[in-house]
C-alpha cells in the first residue's frame, strides 16, 4: 500500500472478515463522521467537485492527502468542494455538484447507478487512486498480502477487484506517479497525474518543527525510517545488512523506526541504539523526522512499488532532512541524485551513501537544504493549486443554469426547458435555478434535470452559463459573481404583464435596458423589434420551434358537429379569452361543442363550455389538438403563440386575432384566417367560412402543415444551440 495506507492493516481485514465483504471501509472515520456532522448543520449547498472517499479511521494518510489536500487545492483556486464517505452517498447528491471524485471506492450497486444517471446529466465522474489497489495481479505481488488466510484474503481480493470494476465505470483517472498513470491506462482512456503534495497545515508543521527542534548531539547520527505500514517489513529487510554494517562500524548511529514494522532479529545485539515508536498522528510526524539526520526510504523493485508516491522524500525534506532512497518509480522523478537526495540501485551504494552522509555533516545538511527549497516550491498545495485546478477544469463540461420564477405549465416554461434538453443532449451539463419551488428533478421529454431552490440552497459552485428566463430571474444572473457567461432569453414585453400603477411594471420595465455584461436573446421577431426600437438591445434571435412528429395529424371534413377548442388563462386580461367566449357563446350549440384547455384559472361562470381541460401534461397536448376541430385564439399580446402552430401540426384550422407573437407565421387567407380584436361580427362570419368553404379548407390545411413542419424543432435546433455555445 502507499505510505500509511497499511497501517493497521490487521485490524482492517479483521474489520472486514466481521462485518462483510462490502468493501474495506464498512464504517466511517472520525474524520468522516466528523464532516458528516457538520454537513447536517449547513444548508444544502451547490458547488463544484464532490470527493466521494472509500477510506476510513484506519487508513487516515491516503485519505489526508488525496482528499483533504486536493481539495485544498482546489478551494485555494476558487473551486468549491465537498465531501462524503461512499456508503452515505446519494442520487440527490448529483443535484448539487458539477464533477465527482472516487477515491478508492468499491463497486456498489448505488454507486453503479449513480455514475449512470451523471452520464446521462453529463456530468464528469472520476477515479483517484494512490496505489495499484485495483486489480490481484498487482496486489498479489505484495509479501504481506500473500501471508493471508484464505478467508482474509478472499475479503481483501473481492475489495480490489470491486474498486477496479468502479474505475472502468469512470471517465477518467486522477493519478499521483507517472508509472502508476500508465498502469491505469490499461482501465480507462485518460489519467490526469496529480503528484501528491503537502498541506497548508503540513508546511505550518514542519516550520514549526524546524524552529523548535533540539540542537542535535553533534556525537550521534540518527537515521529514521518512518513507515505506517507492516507491509513495508520487506523493504527494511533489503537493506538489512547494510544497516548492521553501519551499526556495527559506527558506535555513534543510532537507528529509529516508526509504525508498525517488525524488529528484525539480526537487530537485537543493537536494541540500546535502536529506537522504536508506534504509528501514531500525522501532525507529531514533522518533530519526529526533525529529530533524524537522514531519511531512510527503501524499496523493493516491484511494479507496485514503483507506483508508489515519494511522499517520504518531501515530509522529510520539509524539515530540511537528507533522504536516501532507493532507485525506482516516483524517487527516481523527483530526487537529482546527489543534490537534494540521494538514490541506491544495490547495497553497495547504499552503504557507500550511509557512509559519506554519516561522515560529512556539511554534506547531508547541504543536501537536506537543497530537497527543503524544491519543496517549498513545487511539493505544496497551494504552489501545484493552478495546475491541477485548469486541468480538472478542461475535463469537466461546460455547465447552464436555467433560472426560472417557477415549475408551472405554461408556454414560456416549455420553451425554456427545450431550450434545456437541446444543450443537454448536446453533452452539456444542464440545471434549473427556481426562485422557490420544492421540486428536486424536473422531467421533459425524456430527459431529467436537477432543480435548485435559490431560496433554500446556498450558490457557490461555478456556473459557466446562467439564463434569466423571466424579469423576476435577471438579479440573480446579474449579480452572481462566480458566473463566466449571463444570458437573458426575453419571451415577451413583461411590462405589460401589470396594469399602470402597479410597481411591478416599472420593476420588469427596467430589466430590457443594456447590460454590457447580459447578452440577450429572443425567439420572436417582434421581441426583437421592440428591444431594439424602444431600449436599444441588440438581441440575438432563433425561431421557436415545435414537437411535429407527436403531433398526430388528421384532415377534418367538418361534417357533423363541429369542435372548437379555446385555449389561455382567462384571469391574465392581455389573453382576452372572454373575446373567444363572447364569439363561441353566440354559436348554435347544436352545431358546435367548445372545449376550454387553461393551465392556470378556472373557467368564468358566463362561459358556455362542453369540456373543461385544467393543466394538462405536455405529453397529452396533442391529443387534444387532435380532437378538435377549429382553434379560436385572441391574445393581444403573445411574444411567440404556439397554439396555432399546434392546431396546424394537426391539420385543424385556426382562427385568430393578429398580434406581435403569431405575425411570424400566421398568414391570412394562406395558413388561416385572421380578423381584428373586437369585431366580433367578423369573427362569427370568418369561422363559419372555415366550416363551408372546402377549397379554403384545402388551402389551410396543406399550408398550416408546411408552416409548421418549417417550424420543427429539428429545423431550428442548430439556431438555438448558437444562442449559448
């Protein structure tokens, strides 16, 4: 295992022997549980990276510094982070985030379905590993692993082989050593190489360690060997002889050992110049290693010791202590042989290199200078922080916030979510801002998207893209620092949503006027023309668009009774459904059955109505276009008016009042028919000719469906897409 990662590595697979074969971490750490607590305390939070951690109380090291540290890198580059141990990981948690590290996870039947629902909401998901811990025929190759029951290593192999099964599922790998990088490529098609480097705190310790430390008996000369892990018996078994050599021809060295090794029996004549101390916490580490005057890090040639980190040259180094190391994998890329450490290939160098540090103390203390200015420099956290942060930052999809006052049905609503679903199949990382709903997923269309409540959710992830989707929503994206690209898409004239007077239109008013930093975009020409005209906004334009191919299509031959179909919220005035009422209630009813579709308001008392339609399911819209016959529809205000398009799609007729939003495709005489708003009269004449007239009718209904297969959301879709890309 990596430094400190088999310490106590009995008491582990004891651990795992008794409670299960789930994975080496069955419980939680103190420091896990310790970050659980306090994640109950806070808010629910969104941010940028969450570290999803496989280790537990008894392998704190490996943990320390891929987790603890890589955050700190991250967070000193602006990135937010969290944390959670894989066994409290949830589906919700994928609402929060925009990328996911495992570090040595297991396979778990959760976690398997959580890498797929992030796939789909393109969201990145990465494996961190520190060791070769991923496939048997690595760890089959350490001596201690090998020494197990059967029973033990049956629990301990099914560990391995699950957290190997984890990494194929990821996208990528996040890595500490260029050897153990091209390991892993043979299980997925990208490693990231982030060498493992020392903490804020780590660097605050060894300082300390540094200034405070004893002055050394200039008589004895210490050498340390600071492991966390029985499993490195071996390596101190390759350098055995070497050490009782030294011991032997130099009364004045004295040997010290640290963790959970055992004392070689050939070392017992030595036991009053040996000194042992237990594994025991990280921060004591620093002072303890001060107190040595060279660093001992042997090991053995094997493919999963190269892999290993040099973690032991750089804590070492930090407190300005020469290390001497053997000759493979991540010491062979950080030491310069003879000028901040030194590497050994066989014994005789090994001795040869005790000798010369235990006889020239200007030598080593040169040496142990020289690794501690390199360190400071390229070992820490917050020096490696912009490297590691800009190459995350290139693997992680672009993300877009859609902000949205609300969840309910409408056609603005619909718009904005198609918007949505283009980006999110075109793999972009897509979520929606509420000012205040409950809701945690949102479906359309097949597709599903994580809602945020802005109300009860603190914002501090990156959001490479927010959209204001109404006036109420363009404060957030204005003023949200953390935001790289702000976006307005304007669907209609919001200010006349009030009536003068009302302090909210002034409020909705002020939102149209330029932003340097808003770009504005818009599916309507008329929109368009009017925020040019009256406020000077260059707005972008791509056309609406619709679903044809759910629409089901059937020719009318307008024999029998004949269905007209009302549609719009009768308590918003600029709708002016009462218009359509006033002109179906002068219809004889033993001709014409009305139907009245409203997603908000309930039906007035005067309507002459035949069937109520409240609210229903965008999936279930064409259906009821289907069913009928004629649309009436008389909105004086509409920024883009689907309902004729729809009505159209299925080969019905339209009848309609002129207006800003339906200009763009409605023709009269062409695709249907149009009249003014308040002639009632005209109206009444226009819709029985649609009712007789059968070459008009011909007319319509071959040139309603053109429209409104021009109109297809397959044809305009590459439009939409370069309002945000």
């Amino acid at each position: 295992m990596s430094n400190g990662n088999g310490n106590l590595l009995k008491k582990a697979i004891r651990s795992i022997s008794e409670e299960g074969l789930t994975g080496c971490a069955v419980r939680t750490g103190k420091f896990v549980k310790k970050q659980v607590n306090r994640r109950k305390k806070e808010a629910p939070a969104y941010r940028d990276v969450l570290f999803i951690s496989g280790c537990k109380e008894d392998l704190p090291h490996p943990w320390r510094y891929r987790v603890l540290h890589q955050r700190e890198q991250l967070e000193a580059c602006g990135i937010t982070t969290g944390e959670v141990y894989f066994q409290e990981l949830s589906l919700n948690q994928l609402r929060y985030y925009r990328a996911f590290i495992f570090f040595r996870c297991p396979y778990t039947e959760m976690i398997g379905k959580f890498v797929a629902v992030a796939r789909k909401l393109n969201k990145k998901v990465f494996y961190d590993i520190d060791d070769l811990v991923i496939d048997t025929k690595y760890t089959d190759q350490i001596s201690y692993v090998r020494q197990m029951s059967k029973t033990d290593k049956a629990a301990y192999d099914e560990n391995v082989e699950n957290m190997g099964r984890l990494l194929r599922l990821c996208d990528m790998a996040i890595t500490t050593t260029n050897c153990l990088a091209e390991e892993l490529k043979k299980y997925v098609p990208d490693v990231l190489i982030n060498r493992n480097t020392a903490s804020e705190e780590m660097v605050a310790l060894s300082r300390q360690a540094n200034s405070t430390a004893k002055e050394k008996n200039n008589d004895t000369v210490r050498l340390g060997y600071f492991s966390g892990s029985i499993t490195h018996n071996a390596d101190v078994e390759m350098i055995l002889p070497v050490l009782i050599e030294v011991l032997e021809e130099y009364p004045q060295v004295e040997l010290c050992l640290t963790g959970e090794l055992d004392l070689p029996t050939e070392l017992n004549q030595y036991k009053d110049r040996v000194l042992r101390f237990p594994f025991g916490d990280w921060r004591k580490l620093p002072e303890m290693i001060a107190q040595a005057d060279i660093n001992l890090a042997p090991l053995e040639d094997t493919i999963f010791n190269r892999a290993k980190s040099e973690n032991k040259w750089v804590e070492a180094a930090l407190v300005k202590v020469v290390t001497v190391a053997s000759d493979v994998g991540a010491f062979r890329d950080c030491i310069e042989n003879g000028v901040n450490g030194i590497l050994c290939q066989d014994r005789q160098e090994w001795k040869m290199a005790l000798v010369r540090l235990i006889e020239d103390k200007e030598y080593r203390e040169g040496l142990g200078e020289k690794a501690y200015q390199y360190c400071r420099e390229h070992c820490t956290t917050v020096k490696n922080a912009a490297g590691f942060t800009q190459a995350l930052q290139k693997e992680i999809p672009a993300n877009y916030g859609f902000v949205l006052p609300g969840l309910e049905i409408s056609g603005g609503m619909k718009v904005a979510l198609k918007h949505a679903a283009m980006l999110q199949k075109n793999g972009q990382d897509v979520l929606l801002f509420t000012l205040d709903n409950p809701t945690r997923w949102q479906d359309f269309e097949g597709r599903r998207f994580p809602v945020l409540s802005l109300k009860h959710t603190k914002i501090t992830g990156y959001i490479g893209c927010g959209v204001a989707t109404m006036w109420t929503t363009l404060p957030f994206v204005e003023q949200y620092p953390n935001m790289n690209k702000r976006c307005y898409l304007v669907q209609n004239y919001e200010t006349d949503f009030y009536e003068e007077g009302d302090p909210l239109r002034v409020r909705a008013n002020r939102t149209y006027m330029p932003y340097n930093h808003v770009k504005f975009l818009t599916i309507s020409r008329w929109c368009q023309s009017w925020l040019k005209k009256e406020y000077g906004q260059d707005a972008l334009y791509a056309p609406n668009g619709l679903e044809t191919e759910c629409f089901p299509v059937r020719k009318r031959s307008m024999d029998g009774k004949i269905r007209i179909l009302i549609e719009g919220d009768c308590a918003v005035d600029y709708k002016n459904v009462d218009e359509s009422f006033r002109i179906t209630n002068s219809l004889d009813p033993q001709k014409y059955e009305v139907w009245y579709m409203s997603y908000n308001a309930q039906p007035k008392e005067w309507y002459r109505i035949d069937r109520f339609l409240h609210k229903v399911p965008y999936d279930k819209v064409p259906a009821v276009y289907e069913a009928c016959d004629i649309l009436v529809k008389t909105s004086l205000l509409e920024s883009f008016s689907y309902p004729p398009l729809e009505m159209m799609a299925s080969g019905g007729y339209v009848l309609a009042v002129p207006n800003g939003g339906n200009s763009e495709y409605l023709q009269d005489e062409y695709n249907c028919l149009l009249y003014p708003a308040g002639d009632l009269e005209k109206a009444k004449c226009r819709l029985e000719r649609i009712c007789t007239d059968k070459e008009l009718q011909e007319t319509l209904y071959q040139n309603g469906r053109r429209t409104a297969e021009e109109r297809s959301w397959e044809v305009v879709s590459k439009d939409i897409l370069n309002l945000y890309l």
